[in-house]
C-alpha cells in the first residue's frame, strides 16, 4: 500500500482517547478547589504539552541528523518523522495556553514570575534578565516557529519529490541544504526552552548537565514510539519493505540511548551530590526524601527494564518483546518528565502560600502596632494608674509571643520534611494517566492524518533503494 488511510475506527480511537484526555484535564482544574492556583491542572498541562511537543522536535533533530550523515537505512519511514515533526504546530497553541496564564498571573509554575519573590531574593533577581516573561515568552514562540518553518520546508520539498523528482536528485540537494541548518538550530537552541520550560520550576537549582539529560529522555521516547507506530503500520499492512533489520536498527538506538540517558542521570547526579553544595543538593533530596517512588521508579522503568530487556541481540529483533521494551520506556520517560516537574512545581505552590502568609502576617502587625500606639496614647494616665496590672498583662503577652514563635519556629525547622502524600503530585493519580493517554491519543490522531495526506514511503529519494534493502 503505498497512501496510508486513517480508518473511521482508528479515527474514533484516536480522537475519543484525545477528547476524554480533554475532559479529564479540564476536570483536574476543579477538583483541587482552586488551591494555589489550580496547580495541578497547569502542571498537568505543562507536564504533556513539553513532553510531546519535546518528542516532536527531537524527531526533527534525528531526521536532520541522520540526513546529513548520508544514513539511508531510515528513509522507508522518514514520512513518520516528518509526522512526528509537524505536531510543534499544535505544541505552540499549547504553550501558547501556559504563556496567556503566565502573563495573568493564573498559575505559579515558576517562582520567578512573582515579582515580590524575585525582589525579596537575590539569586531570582540575579537570575531575572533569563527567567522572566518576556524571554519566556519570545523564545517559545520564536524557537518553535522556527523549528515549524524548516520542518514544514523539507516535507514540502519531500513531498514534491515524489511526483516531480529527477535524476539529479535536486530534491534532496535541497532537503540536506534545509536540514543543516535545521540540526544545528535545534541543537544550540532547544536548551533554552528546556531550561525555561522545565530547569527553571526549580527556580534556585541549575545544571550545565540538565538540556543534555531531557534531551536523552525524549530522544528515547521518540524511539519507542516510532518503534510501536511501525509495529501497527506494519500489522495493517503497510511498509512490507521494513524488516528485522530495520527494527534491529530501532532497537540498538532504543538501547544505546537508554544506556546514554542513565549515564547523564549518574553523572550529573554524582557530581552535584558529592560536591555536596546545598543549593544544588536540595533537587536530589527533595526527590529522594519526598518522592521515592518518583526518583527510584524512574531509575527502574528506564535503565533496568531496558538494559535487561535488550541487553540481548534477539530481543531486538522480535517484535512482541521489541513493542513491550517500546511501552515500557514510553511511559518511563513520560514519568522521567513528571518527576522533573511536578515536585518543583509543588515546592512552588508551598513557598508561594508561606510568602503570601507572611505579607499578610506583616501587614497584620502593622495594623495592631499602630492600633496599640493609638490606644496606649489614648488610655496613657489610665495606663499609668495600673501600673501592676499591665505589667503583669504584658508578661501574659510575652508569654504568648514566646509560645507563638516557638511553634513556628519548629515548623520552620521541619521544612518540608514530612509533605502529606498528594495524588498528581507524590505519584501520578488517574487524573494524570488518563491525562497522559489523551495526550498520546491526540498526539497519534494529528500524526496520522497528516501521514494520510501523502505516500508513506518516498520512492524517489535517492537512498531509498538502499533503505529497502538494509541489513545490519
């Protein structure tokens, strides 16, 4: 077959999925009673939109980066990627969500887009001329309306190749002109959006090491979904010219990288840890202290699931075990993305309310130090005719002061460090999974109908012989 046809049924999966992951997301909105912000809703909202839109531009990214490195063995199916690519269209619109709630002040994701938070601490007023609105802001638009530009570009020209291609090959001269200079966008400015998107919801913390670690955790998400799409293309009939080999190919890359992703993991974890500097520990503790299931679960899904799982040259090659390791590793790096998030974005929403507690609190004792100077000048003789009496009323009120601080003093001392288990937060709730499926199912429903639009396989690239007969 050589046009893809999304069928009803699968159109009615697809998008019922989406539409009750709407529903769902929309209901999360309410069901916390509006604390803090309806944190939860938003964090579920930037939790799938950078995770999807994440995959979309590091298809992108591959697809350059193989073009460019004259790889063939990719070409049957590099309309998937394409796909997968033209999704950052609808991950504007999101994000577009996330920035009109950020200029109004809807959510508190970030700590430093309180402006009184920022005034009262130096390291956000450092930090100030990066993290703010406007750069949030006009990087998310600019950078993905790029990335749109060139990838929409090469599946044009992609596309006309089919039907107007010569044997000189114009077409792909110009693919590979394209995407030059889209790997090397991709490469040097996806990190400010990770930083943003993501890094800064722990406003205080950075590593030099954190785009390269994201970066990993979406290359293989990618990989294992392109892995089951083809899976399923391939039960229904269509790419009888990808084989084993091909998903050997698939399987080594969903491997090595997962090999990669842990050795990022590690290595930014060790030096971070054992240099033992607060500021950059407190990441790490919280989630070991906080989160245990959220810090070792991640380890679990995506490192030792997959090592034990394709560790052997067979497995690669077989696609029921290949499709398992794929879903595995797909919800690992899902959760990989909640535990950068959802912890941060918790600690937030904690310190907001105790900043706005203690301006009330100051505001408080502003209006009973001048109510207690009005008084005391108003009732001074009778006051002084007392005299017994008040002192003894204000060792009562020392008293009380004393007890007052000491109780704070204690909380203050306990920190964080017994937080209540809160479902979408301490673990993903069904909320969450039911929020996460109806973002793959809208995910799936865009990438198919725009996979339906043109033929799957390009049959007049130059390589495409090549890809048709690859063995490893």
């Amino acid at each position: 077959m050589e046009n893809f046809v999304f069928s009803s049924r699968a159109k009615l999966i697809t998008g019922g999925t989406a539409l009750f992951g709407l529903l769902l997301l929309i209901f999360s909105y309410f069901v916390d009673g509006g604390e803090a912000h309806h944190m939860r809703f938003w964090t579920n909202l930037l939790h799938n939109a950078s995770f999807f839109t994440g995959i979309a531009i590091i298809a992108c990214f591959a697809y350059a980066a193989f073009t460019t490195a004259y790889a063939g063995w990719f070409v049957q199916f590099k309309r998937v990627w394409e796909s997968f690519g033209m999704f950052i269209l609808p991950g504007i619109f999101l994000f577009g969500v996330l920035i009109v709630g950020l200029w109004m002040h809807s959510h508190h994701l970030y700590h430093w887009n309180d402006e009184a938070a920022v005034l009262a601490d130096p390291i956000l007023t450092h930090k100030s001329a990066f993290l703010n609105p406007v750069w949030y802001t006009g990087a998310t638009i600019i950078i993905l309306a790029v990335y749109y530009w060139l990838i929409s570009t090469i599946r044009k020209i992609s596309i006309d190749e089919d039907t107007n291609g010569t044997t000189d090959y114009s077409h792909h001269k110009r693919i590979k002109k394209w995407a030059a200079p889209m790997l090397a966008a991709i490469g040097f400015t996806s990190p400010f959006l990770i930083w943003q998107w993501i890094m800064s919801i722990d406003a205080h913390w950075y590593s030099t090491m954190f785009a390269w670690y994201a970066s990993a955790s979406l290359f293989v998400a990618m990989t294992a979904l392109t892995i089951m799409l083809l899976i399923y293309l391939k039960s229904r009939g269509y790419y009888p010219g990808i084989n084993q080999e091909h998903f050997h190919d698939l399987g080594k890359y969903l491997f090595a990288i997962s090999i990669f992703w842990t050795y990022v993991w590690f290595s930014q974890f060790m030096l971070i840890w054992y240099a033992n500097v607060g500021e950059e520990t407190i990441y790490f503790k919280l989630r070991m202290d906080q989160y245990p299931v959220l810090f070792w679960g991640n380890l679990l899904l995506n490192f030792i699931a997959p090592f034990f799982i394709l560790m052997r040259n067979d497995t690669k090659r077989k696609m029921g075990t290949l499709f398992f390791a794929s879903a595995i590793v797909f919800f690992g790096h899902w959760f990989d993305f909640f535990n950068m998030i959802k912890p941060g974005a918790r600690e937030a929403m904690i310190e907001m309310v105790a900043h706005h507690d203690a301006d009330h609190g100051e505001e408080h004792a502003t209006m009973d130090a001048h109510a207690g100077d009005d008084h005391a000048a108003a009732g001074h003789d009778d006051h002084a005719a007392a005299g017994h009496g008040d002192d003894h009323g204000h060792a009562a009120d020392d008293h009380a002061m004393a007890s007052h601080d000491g109780d704070h003093g204690d909380a203050a001392d306990h920190g964080h460090a017994d937080l209540p288990f809160k479902s979408g937060f301490t673990i993903p709730g069904l909320l969450e999974i039911g929020i996460f499926l109806g973002f793959l199912g809208g995910f799936l429903f865009f990438v198919l109908s725009v996979l339906s639009r043109a033929p799957l396989e390009p049959k007049k690239d130059p390589y495409f012989e090549e890809s048709l007969h690859h063995h490893t």
